[in-house]
C-alpha cells in the first residue's frame, strides 16, 4: 500500500524518510517470531510443523469463540469437532483452551499470552476471521508453536461497495437530508449536491479495495488516478487508472478515497500539512483505517473550507466520543465501521478463515500466514546475523526511492564460498522482502507468505548466486539488492545500471552497509543512517560531525567513499538519535554538500 508519508523535507537537498522501525524478528538472541523445532534437524531443513493435533486417532477440536457465518462453521464439522462457544470470559476461554487443537475468533476476542500459556501446548493455529490481528499476541503464538492465519480476501468488495456508497452519500447530503425530513423539515435548497461524473477521484492505496472502488467509480463517469508505490503500472492501466505521486493525488483530487493500511508511516498522513496541498473544497472518503487521519486537523480543514465534505467508516478510537466534533460535523457522514457488514461478505470471511484453518491444522504451508514456521536451531543460529543484514538492505533500498516510481524488479544477488546446494536462501529472501514491504504494509512477512506477498504487490524477485573461492566456514560474504525501473531521492545510489544498490556484509556478527550505488562505504547498521553526496574535500567530517555534535546527535560510525582525491564522495554517518529537521538543514546547507537522505532503521 501507500508509503506517502515519505515526503521531500524543508531543505530541496533533504529527503527525510520517517518510516519507523518495526520490529526485527532477529534483534538479540533466538528472535521471537521463530521458533525451534529440534536441535538434530539437518541445517537446511526449513519446515512448518506439521499441526494435526488429534489425539488416539480423534477428530481434533476446534473452538469458535466469535459468531461465524454458518458456511465455515459446516465446513469444520466435516474436518473436526467444532464447540461453538460465544461471549467467553478470559478466564473460561483460558479454561477451555487446554482441550482444543484450534481457535477460530474475530476482533472482540484478546488472545494473549495467557491464552496460550494455558493451552499447555495443545492449541497448534488461531483462525482470525478478518483481516486485522491486533488482537493475537503473535510474539506468544510463535513461541509456543501457534500458527496464526487470517482471511484477508472476503471483505474485498464488500468495503469497496461501502467505499462507493459513502462517495454517493457524501455528494448528496443523503444522511443529512435524511435527518432533515424526519425532523419534520423540507430544506431542498440547503442539500444542493455535486455530481460525480467527470470528478477527479484519488484512490490512495490501490490494492485489492482501492482497485475494486477504482473500477466502479470509473463506471459512474468519474476520473480516477491513484497513489501506490508497489502498484503495477500495468494493472492501474488496465482499470484505466493513471498511478501519480503523493503531492500530485492530493493537489488534484476532487474526490479522496483512501485505502491503505495504518502502519507508522501511514499514521496520520493526513494532517495540517498535507490538507494544505489540497484543492480547496475537496471531499474524502475512508473506509481503511482511522487512525490514517488526524481527526483535530481534518475538523480544522473542515471549519476553513479546505475540505467541503468528509464520509468516514473507521475512526482513531472506535467507537469515537459521543461529543466528537468530527462526528458531529454537520458536513460529516459517519458509519459504525460497516464496511465488512454484509451477508456475503461474513459467508465469505467463514469459508475463508474455516479452509485456512482446516488446512494448517493438516500441516498445509498457508498462504495467509501472519506469523512465521518452524526453523531448525541450527539453520537459524547461523543465519541469523544475515537475516538482521538481509532486512536492513531491504529497508534501506525501498528509503532510497522516491515516492511515486513504484517498485517491480528486485535483484538480490550472494556472494559465498559455499556451494548452491548448501545455502538456503529462501529466509534470506523472505526478510528482504520484508523490509521492503513491511514497513508501508499491514502483511506480516515471514517464509511462508513472502513470495505470494511479493506477488500480490506486483514485485518481482530475482535471486543471483555468485561462487567465491575461499573457505566455506561462512554462510555467505555479500549480500546485493538492486531496485530497478525506480527513480532515486538520493542519486548517488544507482549504480552504473540505473538501479538502486545497496550492498552488505556482516562482521564479527554485526550487519554493516558496504556498498551505496557505486560508492564503497563501510558503516554498522544499527541506529540509523546519513548518506550525504559531496565534494571530496578537507573538513568535511569534522564540519559534518560538529553540526551532529551541537545538536547531540551521537555518532556511532563514519565513513567516505570515493571516487577518487577531490571529486565526488559518498560520506556514510550512522546516528543513535534522529536528528531534528533543523540539524539535518544545516547538513544539507553545506555548500560541498550535493545531495543527502536521513535512513530510518
């Protein structure tokens, strides 16, 4: 989905990006998103385990903790004894839990660590019938040996449909006309509406919603462009839709519908700022995530007439304050979260959510997986600070895009001794994709669903192994990532190929940065980091490291790569803190200072 938060900072040689970090699987010791299976397992055996939970030959027993459409809860029955138990206590699903092999909720059910804990190793999957699972203590689920899956497809047309409803409603005045009439008045004036053909309608988010509410609103007449970094220019095309960066959606839009995921970089994306960039008189439908908006800033642009009309589904805290200003907006349109709230789309959630469980529970590799397999101690005691490195290149390559090119091609190219057949990279792998993705994404990212995700969001993931001579003790030497077709914040990181490149190695167990562009550089990834284009001249670390210094930033490490004696260089800065956009001005006010960008990891 939409990483627009990522936006040119004050200075025209700054680019900021504020994505934060999520968290590592793999930051200290055995990472808690992976569990151990067996310590005599061979090296390169990766695998789920297998979770066929009967006992003595019995069906296992699957606990339905939420209502569940009727057409999941058959399809259970024909795989396992289903105990249909609604409205439990903590205390009697704690209770119960020990003599069930599975647990199927939606998202009034807290599945904590207490749950697990009492399920004394018993319960093998969680089924979340929904897309959302905040309310699944995944850290827990994976120490105990838990899979958790989710149903992510079902709600698809169904929040398209109120996505478009709400537009409709929202141009005219359909809820306050309403309103109006049933108090006993006939304000026909006063409800004067706007049409939507010939509109321009911004999909912010054009994933599987955003396409559906896309290709309807093309259907009434409307103009529809669209913001998404991962979307296939193909597809958009294809719906006759036009991807645009962040800046140009906003400052076009008649109409703003929004679709993304609420992640830290998503968080708040519309505020003062970005309603500032607005047309004025624009109207936005949500229907993702509240918290997406500032809900104080989206009255204000209501009281000063930047935003004309607001129809939302979802708020920051649900349900929202009975005196809310926003809810009581007389220009606002509001719905308890009904998105997801048709007969079909519930029928579908079950089915979905039902096969999803029935199929781990047979030991299935699950494509909707949130949380990751089993891995052999070995296979990942090794690996392990190369899956730190492999993610951070991620993170690092998809900051060093600018917003608005899209991302389709990823090279990820390996460097070792060992022989093909004796490195697994598949973990590899599915880490860089996580840390391109994850951050702008509500997917969870592990080895089981990493290549569908991938594929989901049109990338397309090449792997290039390269045969060193030497001794095999290590795993591997280098770790290449290549974005190609992508247009870069920070020109000095593509390489002679025009594709962004970030090149890795870890020493004595600690992931470092290598290789920006063409730019060899030589800084630890922990923190985060400054790459600044320059003038190779004298003093330009001391100036650099004195701005930092002011304004107590500390400096963990530093480095300049070159091309050669006083032309262009690449000055790599690891920082503890995040520098304030005033210090990293100053930075960027430097006169040999070309071109910089602050990394968040």
């Amino acid at each position: 989905m939409s990483a627009a938060a990522a936006t040119a900072a004050s200075s025209a040689k700054l680019a900021v990006n504020p994505l934060k970090h999520s968290s590592l699987l793999f930051k200290s010791s055995l990472p808690s998103a992976f569990s151990i299976r067996s310590r005599d397992l061979p090296r390169k055996n990766l695998i789920l385990v297998k979770c066929t939970a009967s006992r003595d030959g019995a069906k296992p027993t699957i606990l339905v903790a939420e209502k569940l459409g009727e057409a999941g809860v058959n399809l259970l029955e024909k795989f396992a004894n289903v105990d249909c138990s609604y409205n439990l206590t903590p205390e009697e699903l704690n209770t119960k839990i020990s003599l069930c092999d599975a647990l199927i909720v939606r998202s009034g059910t807290k599945v904590g660590r207490e749950v697990f804990e009492s399920s004394r190793g018993r319960l093998k999957v969680v089924g979340r019938a929904g897309v959302g699972i905040d309310n699944v203590d995944l850290s827990a689920a994976t120490e105990f040996g838990c899979l958790v899956v989710n149903a992510p497809t079902a709600n698809t047309i169904a929040a398209a449909e109120h996505g478009i409803a709400l537009l409709a409603a929202m141009a005219r005045n359909v809820s306050q006309a309403d309103a109006s009439v049933k108090a006993g008045e006939w304000k026909r004036n006063k409800y004067v509406g706007v049409s939507l053909v010939g509109k321009t309608l911004a999909v912010m988010g054009f994933g599987k919603v955003g396409s559906e509410v896309a290709r309807r609103a093309k259907g009434l007449g409307m103009r529809v462009i669209a913001h998404d970094p991962y979307a296939p220019a193909d597809r958009a095309h294809a719906v006759g839709v036009d991807l645009v960066s962040f800046d140009e959606a906003l400052s076009t839009a008649d109409f703003i519908s929004l679709h993304m995921p609420l992640t830290p970089a998503t968080s708040k994306m519309l505020n003062d700022e970005t309603f500032a960039k607005m047309k004025k008189g624009v109207r936005i439908v949500n229907v993702a995530r509240g918290g997406v908006i500032d809900e104080d800033a989206l009255v204000r642009a209501l009281d000063a007439g930047i935003v004309a009309q607001a129809a939302l589904d979802v708020f920051t805290k649900e349900p929202p304050a009975k005196d809310s200003k926003l809810v009581q907006h007389e220009r606002v349109t509001v719905t308890p979260h009904l998105g997801a709230s048709t007969m079909e789309a519930q029928e579908g959630v079950a089915i979905e959510i039902a096969e999803a469980v029935v199929g781990a529970l047979n030991g299935e590799l699950a494509s909707t997986a949130v949380n990751a397999p089993m891995v052999s101690a070995e296979v990942l005691a090794e690996l392990k600070p190369y899956v730190v490195l492999a993610e951070q290149l991620g993170r690092l390559a998809i900051q060093l895009v600018a917003g608005g090119s899209g991302v389709k091609n990823v090279k990820v190219t390996y460097a070792s001794a060992r022989a093909t057949d004796d490195l697994d990279t598949r973990l590899l792998r599915a880490m860089i994709t996580k840390g391109i993705i994850e951050p702008i994404s509500d997917v969870y990212v592990n080895l089981v669903n990493a290549d569908y995700t991938a594929k989901q969001r049109g990338l397309r993931i090449s792997e290039e192994r390269v045969l060193l001579d030497g001794s095999p003790e290590s795993p591997l030497e280098v770790i290449t990532v290549q974005l190609g077709n992508v247009e870069s914040k920070f020109a000095s990181a593509l390489s002679e190929s025009g594709d962004v490149k970030v090149e890795g190695r870890v020493k004595d167990g600690v992931p470092h940065l290598t290789k920006v562009g063409s730019f060899e550089v030589d800084v630890s990834l922990e923190g985060s980091i400054i790459l600044c284009s320059q003038v190779d001249q004298p003093g330009m670390i001391g100036t650099v490291g004195s701005i930092l210094g002011e304004s107590n930033v500390n400096v963990n490490f530093m480095t300049v790569g070159r091309i050669a004696p006083r032309k262009q260089a690449v000055m790599a800065i690891g920082v503890d803190e995040m520098p304030s956009n005033e210090t990293l001005k100053k930075i960027g006010d430097i006169p040999a200072v070309e071109e910089f960008v602050f990394l968040k990891l």
